[in-house]
C-alpha cells in the first residue's frame, strides 16, 4: 500500500495550492521526486508574480506541466479583458509564465480554458467558453502546434447539440483510446449537464450527446478510472464565496447512463467542505501509477481586492472505495507525493504571446454575482460591500 502524509487543517478550506517543497530533487536523470503540496500560500511565477490561471486545468505533456487558466486581473470577472494564459513547471513548484493563449479573439468575456493533446492530428486543442453578449453562451475551439500557443481560432461558435439554448462552463475529457468527449452546462436549459462526443480531430460535435445528468449545476469535470466513468459537478455558484459541492456520478460508458454516487464536497447537512468550486479533476503521473488531484477556485479568498489574486485549491489525491465511490474530501493544509519530475527547459524563455488591452464598451457597473457596483473599467469600487 502507498503512503501519503497528508496533514489535516481545522481552519475552514479556504486556503490555496500555493508551493510545492521539493524533498530531495534527484538529477535530471531520475524520473521521481517528492514533494510536498502546501494548500496555505499562492504560486508564483518566475518573476515572483501571483499565478492568475483560474477555471482551468493542470495538464501533463510531453514532459512538463501545464496550467491553463482565465486571469481576471482586478475586474469583478465579467470583463472584456479577461486572458486565456498558460504557466508551465517540472516539479509543481518553479513555474514559468508562457503567455497568452488566444490569437486575435473577438471582443467578449472568455472563462474556463481547456486543453487537450490530439495525438492523430499532433495537435494541442483548446476549448473555451465565452460571451460576445452576456448571457448569450458561446464555445470556440482552437488549434497550436504547441503546448503554450498561440492558439489559431478554428471556429468561435462550435454547433453543439445543445447550442440554440446557449451552451456554458466546459471542459475537456480524452479517453483512453483517444475519443474526446466535452461535458458542459446549457444556460437556457436550466443550466442542465450534458455530455458530447466530439470528431476524431476534437474540433466539432460527432453528434452523439448523453441524457441531461442534472439541472441547476455548472463547472463540470469528467475523469476516467479502470472501467468507470465519472462526472462532477455541482449547483451553479456565480464565483461563489462559500464554494459548491462536488457530486459524483458514474458510468460504464462515456455517454451513460450515470448514476449518482455521493457528493464529495458538501458535508451531511449540505455545507461544502472545501469553500472552493471545482475547476478540474486532473491527473498526476506518480511513481506509483496516477493520482487523481481535485481542484477548486476559492472565490473571494485575496486579502487585496485583486480578483485574478483568488487563490486555488488541490486536494490531497482522491482516495477511491473498492465499488469505485470516492472518500469524502478533507481540509487538508499540506500532502506528499513521488511524482514524475518534468523535462527541463533547454535555454531561455523566448518572446510570450502577449495581446494589448481593450477598451470594454460594454462594462459592468454592478457586479453580476454580488450586485455591488463597479467603476468604469469593471473593477470593485473600494469600500462598497464584501470584496
């Protein structure tokens, strides 16, 4: 059996991934190192900036590890300005600012970037979610060559099954033999969660969709273990303070049926565990065998008022029960693990892709979560209300 030394914290679960301590860093030449996770401090990049990669994904390729996420910068969220960008590391600790994802988008509100190898077409995809008008959902797709971009858009508004009820929060999942599949919510359906299969080149719908799997939920996951499918998700949360619930669902088939198992994130009366809404259920390559490692968004948890300074939260990795279900999540304030180390960078970074900003025509003066106001560049006024 594997031996994880997982600390647990009494202070509630609103407290973010922030470095990982590198125990012992072998040579190059070693494929193993352990680390250990603390959920207390933010990440920095190599310029000591905080991480702004929210409502994304952690992906492992082709040797290094990569964050995917919205920065919001100061805006209350729902901001013309909102980027697409991309750290990448070795170790889940030294992270580097890659850049920007997204090569000359349209003007709107983008959130929730999702990559994906495709290993036929040897390219990086990218799905996302983004508004040319709030509330009107869109999903775009685009292409790189690389893991880090820039992102070629291939098409701004992909023709989801779904798509006339204006498609919201994705994300990505890859099957084991390479079928890729994009679970998401439908605004207009009650914010119901489906489940789509996607084209061998992962750029358009292949038609077959599952049953509605719940209403009134986003920020959708799916993961794949041994012969079971999951789905997590839970109710909707509007960057929420108090975080969302996890619920679990499972299948034999990627496009169900699914039945409901457990809610992974809320306690016996209802209350989430971890203050946090789930972004991704990514995995980690360990020495022995892959890790599931839940992450969340702790909304509301900067101590400046700076939005893209939210911090984020990773679960010590899921322990599963032998019918598949998955043991509750516990505050956890620091975990080890033996993970793979990653490939080294040869030479030094070059130019980032980096777009200027944009006047917002249409910004926010009230926030759309907290209905507090906001002043001309969508950002919290100071003093008025919770920030």
């Amino acid at each position: 059996m594997r031996r994880i030394k997982v600390v647990l914290s009494g202070i509630v679960a609103g407290m973010a991934i922030g470095s990982v301590l590198v125990t012992g860093m072998p040579c190059q030449a070693e494929r193993f190192g352990m680390v250990t996770v603390q959920n207390e401090k933010p990440r920095i990049d190599q310029d000591g900036k905080i991480i702004d990669a929210h409502d994304g994904c952690l992906q492992f390729f082709a040797g290094r590890y990569y964050l995917y996420g919205t920065a919001y910068g100061k805006t209350a969220g729902y901001a013309i300005n909102n980027r697409f960008r991309v750290y990448s590391s070795v170790d889940l600790e030294h992270w580097t600012f890659e850049g920007e994802l997204l090569k000359e988008p349209l003007d709107g509100v983008y959130y929730r970037p999702y990559v994906a190898y495709n290993a036929r077409t040897r390219k990086y995809v990218l799905w996302y979610n983004w508004y040319e008008k709030l509330w009107d959902g869109k999903v775009g797709v685009a292409t790189s060559d690389s893991p880090t971009g820039p992102f070629t858009i291939a098409n701004t508004s992909v023709l989801l099954s779904q798509e006339k009820d204006y498609p919201g929060d994705g994300s990505l999942f890859v099957d084991d033999d390479g079928t890729a599949f994009f679970i998401y919510t439908t605004i207009g359906q009650n914010h119901s969660i489906r489940i789509e299969k996607l084209t061998a080149d992962y750029l358009s719908t292949a038609g077959e969709v599952s049953d509605s799997l719940g209403v009134e939920c986003e920020a959708p996951a799916m993961f794949r273990r041994k012969n079971l499918y999951y789905a997590v998700f839970d109710r909707t949360c509007c960057f929420c303070r108090n975080g969302s619930g996890a619920r679990v669902l499972v299948a034999t088939s990627p496009l169900g049926p699914y039945k409901e198992i457990g809610n992974i994130n809320r306690t016996d009366t209802g209350k989430p565990i971890i203050s946090a809404q789930q972004t991704y259920v990514a995995r980690i390559p360990t020495s022995h065998g892959t890790d599931y490692v839940w992450m969340g968004d702790l909304w509301k948890s900067r101590t400046d008022g700076v939005k893209g300074h939210d911090l984020q939260y990773w679960s010590a990795p899921l322990q599963f029960n032998p019918d598949g279900s998955i043991v509750v999540l516990a505050p956890t304030s620091v975990w080890k693990e033996r993970i793979e180390i990653g490939k080294r960078r040869r030479g030094n970074l070059t130019k980032r892709y980096e777009w200027p900003q944009k006047h917002d025509p249409q910004t926010l003066r009230t926030d759309a979560c907290y209905q507090t106001p906001l002043n001309e560049d969508g950002e919290p006024v100071s003093g008025a209300g919770p920030r």
